[in-house]
C-alpha cells in the first residue's frame, strides 16, 4: 500500500522542540508494517519580524506558553526519520494564524505533484492532519493523482480562528472519510458540519511494552499525586492544589508537579496559602524515561484541563497503572469510564476534583488495583501499532 500523509506539523532534527510527534507515530509503524508512505510537511513560516521578537524574548515566551516557541523559519528539506521518506515544503504565512492564498495553495500541490512524480509514488491513499492548508492540498494533489483521502480533525481545527464553522461544507470536499482525534471533537465538528462520510475516532497508542515493564501499585494508602504537563491556565494545574488542600489539609501527602509554565508561581502561591507547600514538588520539564519513572512513584494521576486535543500523558499514567483522573467532554472521555478503569471530572471544578479525591480515599485497596488493572489492560489494547492498524482499516472501510 503506498500512504501520502500531508501534515501540517512534522519532526525533524530541527522541529523536535516546536511540534507534536502524534503523526510520525502513525507514519513509522506503516513503514514497519511493510507499507510505503511518503510524508509532505507543510510548514508554516511566520514573518521574520515576528521570528526575531521571539528570539528576543523565547524564554519568557516559552514559561507563558509551558512550551518551547520558533525563533526562526524552517527552510525546504528532504530527510528520512526512522524509516519514513518526508519532504518539507516551507510558505510564508504573513499574518499568525491567517488562511494560505490560493497561490499558496497552488505552489504547495505543484511542489508534491512534482516530487510525487520525480519519486515515481502514485499514492493510494491521502491523508491530512490539521485543516489549513493541508485539506485543500489534498484536494489539488488528488486531481492528478485519484486516491482515497482521509481528513483527520485535531482540536485546533474546531477552535481556532480559522474555524470549521466559517467553511461549512467546503471542508469535505473530495474527503471521502473523517477520523476525530477525539469523541468530544466529533461532537463539536458534527455541531458545526453536516457529514454522511465514514468516520473513525482516530486514537494515538502508548509504546509497544510500555505496559509490560509496569509494576504492580501499593494503594494501601492513597497519597502520592502527579501532574504532568505544561503549567498554563487551560491545564487548571492549580484546581489540583487547591483540590488537594482541601481534602488532606495537614495530612500527609505529596503531589509532583512534572512540567513548566506561567502558572507555576500560582500555584506556589496556592499551596502556601493552604499550608501544604512542603508537600508539593515542582521537577520541571523531564525526559520522557524520567517521567514515566515519577508514574511509577505515584498512585494517582490528575489533570483536567480543558480543550484536550486527545492527552497522551493520561495513556501513559493509565500504562503504568496510576488512577487516572481526566476531564469530562475532553478529549479522553470515552477511554475513560468513570469509576470502571479511571475517573472523569469536569474540567476545572476544584470541588468535584477534591470530591472525587475523597472518593478514591474512601475505596478498599482492592477496589483501587481493579481500577488500575483495568487501566493498564486498556493502555495494552492502545499501543502505536494497534491504533496505527486501526487507523489503517478506518480508511478504507466503504462509502456509506
């Protein structure tokens, strides 16, 4: 089978620090399957101006936005990343945000139509992730080379600027099937859009093994706590101190803050008010052994943050069998049965989180490791090559 993957955010040597690696987990695991896939990045370049501000202030930038900012533009590249053949395509974006011109578009779907031929790869199946301007190079691209297209819908597609809302069915046309990061983004794009295409929810996996090398958990006594995460205002990082204050007061407990971001003095603020700030720890940012080794250390997991495209890091707790704890209406509701292999709150409510806190207190030990091992069996069946075949088999399920 050979797979186009257009993608607006793509790894490489140079982008490891600024993007998502969500698609080439997809990607790599077709290369391993034996399938031949191809990857166009569309990459965006904002304005130069724009480039050195950020330069100028990328520290103070990066703690506001709990992640690292570009402070230059991605030049046009041809590599291979772990098997899979990717061309990087650069255009200028000239206003942050703002929808490519039809000239854009018109260079970009040349560029691949070029490179396509020069491969000598006519693709049975076109995928793309994020919606400008991947979904309307797809639909050039497939005037010359007739495939099957996926249109795969992120969180930022609903709610950014550049909404679906403002294009109605334009979006679908020439998709002939629509994966959902999510069931809470499903929801939100069937409000806005009208669809009869095939659709799938289009889940990310945890490592193959990752579950395996997870050892069993002690919840005699439940009171090792972790977030990870970026420590910004939509991650409600600080209903969590607060939530925790409340229930154990001068208990002991502990809770691990895992990641970096503008709220960190808040919630400092936070739990010295509360008189627990000797029992909450702050890591920074940690590479990924590190943090599943903090998983391991603890027994609960908490975020419940809002606008959650899907949430790797909650699979990941559940792997490593910690209590999970997730947002309702997110994007991990429905993995998540509440009170079966994790818990679900809605998103900030300090009150509900520390009533669910007290719940978990209040359950046998027992009742605590079912959950845990009902957490760990659904990360097992959500690994990388089980969603990347599971992906695969949505495509090409039949028209409606």
């Amino acid at each position: 089978m050979k797979i186009l993957v257009l993608s607006a955010i793509y790894p490489a040597a140079d982008t490891l620090l600024t993007g998502t690696s969500v698609v080439h987990y997809f990607t790599r695991e077709w290369v391993k399957m034996g399938h031949e896939v191809r990857v166009a990045h569309l990459a965006a370049n904002p304005p130069e101006l724009y480039l050195k501000v950020a330069k100028r202030f990328s520290t103070a930038v990066s703690f506001c936005m709990g992640a690292n900012v570009r402070t230059r533009s991605y030049p046009g590249l041809e590599y291979e990343l772990e098997g899979v053949r990717v061309l990087r395509l650069p255009y200028r974006r000239l206003i942050p945000r703002s929808l490519p011109s039809t000239r854009t578009i018109a260079e970009l779907v040349e560029g691949i139509v070029d490179y396509l031929k020069r491969e000598g790869f006519a693709p049975d199946y076109i995928m793309a992730h994020w919606l400008d301007p991947c979904v309307r190079v797809m639909q050039g691209v497939r005037e010359v080379f007739p495939a099957r297209c996926t249109y795969v819908v992120h969180g930022v597609d609903v709610f950014g600027p550049s909404s679906i809302r403002k294009k109605g069915q334009s979006v679908l046309k020439g998709v002939d099937v629509v994966g959902f990061r999510s069931e809470a983004i499903r929801r939100h794009f069937e409000n806005k859009v009208r669809t009869d295409r095939p659709s799938f929810i289009c889940y990310s996996g945890v490592p193959d093994g990752y579950v395996d090398s997870a050892g069993d958990k002690s919840f005699d006594r439940v009171s090792r706590f972790v977030y990870v995460g970026t420590l910004i205002e939509r991650k409600h990082s600080v209903s969590l101190v607060r939530a925790l204050g409340k229930v154990f007061g001068a208990e002991d407990f502990s809770l691990t803050y895992v990641g970096t971001g503008y709220q960190l003095p808040s919630i400092r603020r936070e739990a010295k008010r509360a008189g627990i700030l000797d029992r909450v720890f702050f890591t920074g940012w940690l590479p990924r052994d590190e943090v599943v080794q903090a998983l391991d250390e603890s027994q609960v997991f908490v975020m419940i943050s809002s606008r959650e495209t899907f949430g790797m890091v909650y699979l990941e707790a559940m792997a490593r069998g910690c209590i999970t704890v997730a947002s309702r209406d997110e994007g991990f509701d429905g993995i998540i049965t509440d009170g079966e292999n994790g818990f679900l709150c809605k998103a900030g409510d300090t009150d509900e989180l520390a009533g669910i806190i007290r719940r978990i207190r209040n359950m046998t030990p027992e009742e605590l490791s079912s959950i845990s091992r009902n957490a760990r069996r659904t990360a097992a069946g959500m690994t990388e090559r089980l969603a990347a075949c599971h992906y695969l088999q949505a495509v090409q399920q039949p028209d409606k």
